[in-house]
C-alpha cells in the first residue's frame, strides 16, 4: 500500500473491482480503513469514496490472500548496505502469501527488480510455502510499474502497461485483468522481458542524466550555460530528447534500479561500464555543489565555517512529499562539517521522520522561508512550484540555483550548479 500499491489499488477500486489492500505497516492500514491518504498527490477523498462503495477491504492479516483472485505484490526492492539487490521484502511477502495460495489465483510482481527474479526467487518461496506448482496450480506474471508521481498528464490507467509471462494462461489472466483499466497492455515474451523493460528505461533514464551532468560541467568552463543549449536542443523535432542536469539522483528508482543489472550481469560474466560510470558522475554531483557553495561564500568575502546556509527542497523532485534518496540529505550531510549552521526548508517536509540512512538528521524541521535573509546563502536543490523564485533570490544573499528555477530572473545574485 504505498506509492505503488496504493493508485493501483484506487483504479482497480473505481473500476467496479472488489479491492482489498494488504500491508505489514498497521498505522497505513488504519489510515485506509478511516479514509485517509498519506501520500500528498493522493486524496483522501478517493479513499473515502472507495470505503463508502463497501467493495474495500484493508488489513495486516495476510490470510485473506485465501478470497482472492489475483494478488499484485508492490513492495520495496532496494540496494543493501553493500549495493547488491535486497531480496528481503519480495521474499517475506511470498513466505507470508504462500500458506494462503489457492488453485488458480494469478500472482504479479510489480516491484522493479532484475530479470530473472520472478521465476527465480518469486515462484520458488511461493511454491515451497505452498506445496503448490507454479504456472500450473497458480499463474504467475510480471507487470513492472511506471507510476510517475504527481504526473498531470499520465496516471496509471493512462500509461501502457508492459506484462510479461511464462506460461499462455498466466499471460491470458494477467492481460484480462490489466485490460480492464488500463488503456494499452503491452504482452511480452516472458517475465525476464518484463523485468528487463523496466530497467532499460530506469538506466536510459540515469545514463542521460549523467551525460547533461557532465556536460553541464564542461561547459560551464566553456562560459556556456547548459540550460540555453538545451532549449536549443530540444527544438530539434527528431533524434533528440532533453534531460535535465541536477543535484545529483534521487528517488527510490533511478539511482537504485540499474545496479539490479550491474549485480546480475556479473553473474553472465558482463561488465555494465555505462551504468557504472553514470553512477560515478550522478554521486559526485552533491560534491560539486558543495564546492560551488563554498566558493560562492569565499567570493562574497565569508569565513565558510561562520555561514549559515538554507538548502530549498528536502523531496527528491519537484511538487512530491517522498525524501527516499534525496540528495539534499548528501549536500546537507557534507555541508553539515564545513559551516556554522545548515538547515533546510520543504513546504511538504515539515519534518524528517526515521530513515535507514542519514539518522543524525532524523527531527530536523523545516525552517519557516520567512527567516530567509538571516542566512548567508540560499541553495535552491528542489524546483516545487509553489516556491516564490522572485521573492527567494529578493531576500536571499547569494542563491546557488541547481534546477535554473531563477532562469529567468536577471539577478548577479544567482550562481548556477
Ligand atoms: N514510487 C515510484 O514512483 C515507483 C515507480 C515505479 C516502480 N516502483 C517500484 O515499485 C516498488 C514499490 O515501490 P513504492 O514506491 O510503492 O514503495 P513504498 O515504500 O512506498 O511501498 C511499499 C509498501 O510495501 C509495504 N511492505 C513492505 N514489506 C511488506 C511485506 N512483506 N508485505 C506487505 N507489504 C509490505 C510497505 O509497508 C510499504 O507500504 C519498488 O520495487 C519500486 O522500485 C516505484
């Protein structure tokens, strides 16, 4: 029931589907079952309307699998500590499902992972849990997510949806399934296609990034502005589309996801150099800004380790409340030993709640924007909308602009980065 789960969950709902959304996290279930959302982007009217139709049902108790038809599992798959694929949350859900399997149910991974994952860890717990045969006694299918959160254009019904399976009948009822609220199902070969469509577009998507990062550096030196020549570039009507440079990666899919492949490449004996080397360029962004940051201080004649320094933007994007991987935790962490004082401000992120990484920020609140002009510098990490750029870079100091936000404001405060 989370970013995933939860829309997937609200379509399959007004459908006309009976839906019943299963987590181990009880304060999300207590919150579904009252009406409320916990993601910004999703209200807590379309919740409220799902409960009121009595066709939605949302528990912790993982013996219910036994009324379903079809089960759609949507858990993390993150890196562990060592960067290697964290299985963990895709195997606790099947030990848990796999008592509860019924002749004939269809099972689907969404989770984005490596290919392989579905056959290989997926339907093994499933059948050792259950004693029954995969693609024979359950079907199984892989459908991989293309959820862009807060998306004005394309929302889930609306984005074709790639399904792979290994045997006809799973393909069959995982196409009829889908085909009933989402626009263009697109049926491949096999769940290892499937699980292999998703990271292509997810490693597309981090190596054109690290490449606008890198020239963005190169033609800085140039006294070019990368930002000028991408809306160049993208008036190009074929061969071309535009990426945008940035902070750094963040979000729980584009740094993460194309080290799935890397992992399992080595086992086929294959290096994956461009993910490798987009992932070296994308890390080593935070660290770029932090020297932007600091000779922007040195320039305007401040000792660093006297600043004060308000980053804009704790959500990994623009206009969304999810802080997974955000890079303003990097910049905040490396700031955080060079100057006298670093404090943030997210008008969807009052707070930073309890993480796996970067504890020590843990409680840290967002500062009011009012208090603006008592800091030595602004460094605007997350474009959201609703952010007065005119006003910021009116009282700010000096502005260090990773998202060109202030592209359009003829200031000799702002230093872009
Ligand atoms: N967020 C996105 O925009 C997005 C887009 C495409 C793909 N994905 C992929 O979808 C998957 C899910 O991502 P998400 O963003 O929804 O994550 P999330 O953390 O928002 O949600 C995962 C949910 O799974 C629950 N969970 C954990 N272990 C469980 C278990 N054993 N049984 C039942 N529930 C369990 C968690 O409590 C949480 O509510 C990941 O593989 C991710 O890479 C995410």
């Amino acid at each position: 029931m989370g970013y995933v789960g939860l829309p997937l969950l609200l379509v399959f709902g007004k459908a006309g589907f009976p839906v019943m959304g299963l987590d181990i996290d009880k304060a999300k279930i207590s919150q579904l079952l009252t009406g409320k959302s916990y993601i910004k982007h999703i209200p807590s009217e379309s919740i409220e309307s799902l409960n009121a139709g009595g066709n939605f049902q949302a528990s912790t108790d993982f013996s219910l699998v036994s009324e379903l038809d079809c089960i759609l599992i949507c858990v993390p798959t993150p890196l562990t500590e060592t960067r290697d694929p964290d299985m963990s949350y895709i195997e606790s859900t099947a030990r848990a499902i796999a008592p509860h399997l019924k002749k004939g149910q269809l099972i689907v991974l969404e989770s984005t992972t490596y290919p392989g994952t579905t056959t290989e860890v997926l339907a093994l717990e499933l059948e050792s849990g259950s004693g029954l045969k995969a693609d024979s006694d359950f079907f199984l299918a892989y459908s991989p997510e293309r959820e862009d959160p807060n998306n004005k254009e394309y929302s889930t019904s609306t984005i074709p949806k790639v399904i792979g399976a290994d045997h006809p009948k799973g393909m069959e009822m995982a196409n009829a399934l889908y085909s009933s609220i989402i626009r263009k199902t697109v049926p491949v070969s096999s769940t290892k296609v499937a699980e292999a469509t998703k990271l292509m577009e997810n490693i597309f998507r981090s190596v054109n990034i690290a490449l606008v990062n890198e020239l963005k550096i190169v033609f800085e030196k140039m006294g070019i502005d990368i930002w000028e020549v991408i809306e160049a570039s993208s008036t190009k009507p074929f061969g071309y589309m535009p990426f945008f440079p940035g902070p750094g990666l963040g979000g729980h899919c584009i740094p993460i996801d194309p080290f799935y492949l890397t992992w399992k490449a080595r086992q086929y004996g294959v290096e994956s150099h461009f993910i490798q080397l987009a992932g070296e360029v994308n890390v080593s962004m935070p660290q770029y800004v932090v020297q932007k940051i600091e000779s922007a201080l040195a320039v305007s004649g401040n000792k660093v380790e006297n600043c004060r320094v308000l980053l804009l933007g704790l959500a990994y994007k623009k206009n969304v409340d999810d802080d997974r991987e955000s890079v303003t935790f990097k910049v905040m962490e490396l700031l955080a030993k060079k100057v006298r004082e670093v404090d943030y401000n997210d008008p969807y992120i009052p707070i930073i709640k309890p993480r796996r990484e970067y504890k020590c920020f843990v409680g840290k609140k967002s500062v009011p924007l009012k208090n603006i002009d008592q800091y030595d510098i602004t460094v605007i990490l997350t474009d959201h909308s609703s952010y007065n750029y005119d006003e910021i870079v009116k009282h700010s100091k000096i502005v260090v602009d990773t998202r060109n936000a202030c592209g359009k404001i003829n200031s000799d405060k702002i230093i872009k980065a």
